[in-house]
C-alpha cells in the first residue's frame, strides 16, 4: 500500500528539502504539498518531477495561519477520493516575523560561559514583532500552532485507523524555551519571543497528543533541523553577512554539531522519523538534525524541557479555543 504523507510549508527550505529526500527514500508514496501560495506549490512540484519523474504529487492549498482556510483544506482532503488515509502529518509550515538581534545580548553572551549554548540555540539574542490575524489570533501562535492543531483535528478520522498507526511531525526548534511560554498568555501577546514560544507550545503539545491519542493509532514527534539557511533565516541577516559569518558558524560547528546549515541536511531527522515505527519513539524526547564535524549526518533524541501537567492544561486551553472558533463559525 502506498503511503500518504503531507507536509506543511512544502514548497521551499526545509519543507521542500523534505520532500525530496522523502521520494528518495520512497518513489511510491502518495505526497501531498500543502502551501498558501499555489504558484509557489506549482514549481516546487515541478521541481520534484524533475528529480523523480512519475512520482504522484498532489497540491492542497492552505494557509495554516487563517481557520477559514484551514477548515476549507481539510474539506477540500475529505472530499477528495485519493485520500483515505494519512501515515505521515509533517507540520512543518512557520513563520518568524520581523527579527531582531539583541545587540547587547550578543556581545554580552560572547563573554560568557553560555557562548556556545546561546550560538547553538539563540536563546536571548533574537526577538520579533507579532501581529493579529483575520481570527483575532497572534500571528506567529495561529500559524505554528493552532492552525496546525485544527488541521490535525480536523483529519482526525485519516489519522485515527484501527489497521495502522501514523505518526505526526512537527517542526520545532532548539529554540523553543520553556521561560518564553506562559500558559496564562500562550499566544505571547505580551513579549517579544513569539517565536520562542509559539515552538515550546509545539513541544507541550507533542506530549498532550501522545496521551490523548496513541490509544487510537496516532503519535506525535517534534523535531529540531537545526540552523538552516532558508527564507526563514535569511529575514535575520541577509545572504552575505551569513557568508561572512560562515567560518565562525563552522567553527562552532565542530563543538556542537548543531549546525547543519544546508536544507537537504536539516532534513535529517524528519526524514529518519518517516523510518521509524512510531510506537518505537520516546514522546517526552525532541529529535535533532546533527552534521558532524567532518560533515556527516545524524540524529539526537534530546529530552524535553517540560512536564506533562502543563502539556495537559494548555492542550485543554486549545480545546476551549478550539470550542470557542467553532462556534464563531457556525
Ligand atoms: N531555518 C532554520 O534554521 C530553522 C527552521 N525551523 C522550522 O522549520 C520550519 C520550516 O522553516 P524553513 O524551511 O526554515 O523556512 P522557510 O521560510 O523556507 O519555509 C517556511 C514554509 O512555511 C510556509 N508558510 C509560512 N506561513 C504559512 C502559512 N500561513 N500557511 C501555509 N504555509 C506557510 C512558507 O510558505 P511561503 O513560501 O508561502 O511563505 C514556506 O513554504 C519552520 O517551522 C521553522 O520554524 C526550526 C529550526 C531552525
Ligand atoms: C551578528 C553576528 C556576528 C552573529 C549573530 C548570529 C545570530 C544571528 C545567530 C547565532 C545563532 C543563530 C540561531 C538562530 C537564528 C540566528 C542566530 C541567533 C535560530 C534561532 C533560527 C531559528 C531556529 O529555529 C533556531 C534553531 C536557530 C538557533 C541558532
């Protein structure tokens, strides 16, 4: 049987990488490239064809950080006669808005015992301006998280078969930081680490997930790729400062493995999840994209920095929303 797999955010950086080293793995799965801008969509998937000629590549248009587009996709899959299932959920679509590097912070933790640590994660360097969506919501929590999650409930009833487990994945960060998230202001109205916050939200809800749902044949996995030279890394310093800054991050590289810079390797650890079985995983651990000093590629299971008390409360916190856009709706 084929397997069915569709990503979020598929039509460039990681996303789009993961896609082609997917149809390397396997060039009989059914793909389906889930992106806001079908132009974009088209040539990612042209791209693909290019490599693997024949491979059967569907488009899905969504835009995870707007509910109406969100509920219209998942019609769009459930109406559709190709899909009666799904084994792989890549929640991989995000978003940083208008970043900034703490100067100050920079300098600062260059002296200090925490350089390498602050490097490897950007803990305390970064910060970003959010906005309010169509919804009412932060932009950066609508589009990293509770798009995603309503997308998941929404394909609850492909996800949750008797006969076969699947396996959701999400795209976190190492910079996810539990001091970042509070649960009485999980949309990060207030500070100005939206980013930070909105991928430790992913953690919590990673677990939660776990919890509620590995009884009905679906697990949930995050995911660090690593630092990727994408659009997304781009917004914070433009090309050639990268390029000037390249032989430091190698540097670094060789102390911490974290790095893995190309998309094709941050890759590495949502591809090596489409190998696992998803009963085998640890719930509680985030798996890492690691490049080695000499280049090769691996991947860490690193534990969470969260407990499963403060999983459950803002898992419950989503549903309330959840119940709340619902209702707004009809
Ligand atoms: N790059 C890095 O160093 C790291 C990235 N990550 C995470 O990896 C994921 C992929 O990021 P990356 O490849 O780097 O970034 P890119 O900016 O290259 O890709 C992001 C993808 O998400 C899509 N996207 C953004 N907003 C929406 C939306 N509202 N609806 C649908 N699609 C959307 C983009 O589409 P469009 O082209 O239309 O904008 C694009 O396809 C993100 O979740 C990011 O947080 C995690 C750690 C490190
Ligand atoms: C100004 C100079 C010389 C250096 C600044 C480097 C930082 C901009 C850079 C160092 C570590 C980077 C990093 C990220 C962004 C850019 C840095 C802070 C991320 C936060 C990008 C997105 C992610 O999800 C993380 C995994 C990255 C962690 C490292």
């Amino acid at each position: 049987m084929k397997k069915v797999v569709l990503v979020t955010g598929a039509n460039s950086g990681i996303g789009l990488a993961l896609c082609k080293r997917l149809l390397s793995v396997d060039d009989q799965i059914h793909l389906c490239l889930a992106c806001r801008n079908m132009q974009r969509a088209e040539t990612a998937r042209a791209a693909l064809l290019c490599s693997h000629p024949g491979a059967d590549i569907a488009l899905l248009k969504v835009d995870v950080g707007s509910l109406k587009s969100v509920l219209e996709a998942a019609k769009e899959l459930k109406q559709s006669k190709r899909y009666r299932r799904l084994d792989y959920l890549y929640l991989n679509a995000g978003i940083m808005p208008n970043p900034r590097i703490d100067f100050n912070a920079f300098i600062n933790g260059l002296f200090s015992r925490k350089a390498i640590h602050m490097f490897a994660t950007g803990e305390g360097l970064l910060t970003q301006e959010d906005q309010v969506t169509e919804d009412g919501l932060q932009n950066v929590f609508a589009t990293n998280v509770f798009g995603h999650f309503i997308l998941l409930r929404e394909l609850e009833p492909f996800l949750c078969q008797s006969e076969k487990e699947s396996l959701v994945i999400w795209s976190s960060s190492s910079n996810a930081r539990r001091s970042a998230f509070s649960l009485t202001d999980y949309q990060h109205t207030q500070g100005k680490e939206s980013y930070s916050s909105s991928k430790y939200a992913t953690d919590l809800l990673s677990v939660a997930l776990n919890n509620h749902y590995n009884k009905q044949g679906l697990y949930s996995s995050v995911v660090c790729p690593g630092l990727v030279m994408t659009h997304l890394t781009y917004g914070i310093l433009p090309p050639f400062f990268w390029t000037l800054i390249l032989p430091i991050m190698l540097l670094i590289r060789m102390f911490t493995n974290s790095f893995t810079l190309s998309p094709y390797n941050g890759a590495e650890a949502l591809v090596w999840l489409f190998k696992q079985k998803p009963e085998s995983l640890d719930p509680l651990a985030k798996y890492y994209s690691c490049t080695s000093g000499l280049g090769s590629n691996y991947v860490k299971p690193v534990k969470m920095d969260l407990d499963e008390e403060a999983a459950e409360a803002f898992y419950q916190k989503l549903l309330d929303l959840e119940t709340k856009y619902r209702c707004w709706q009809n």
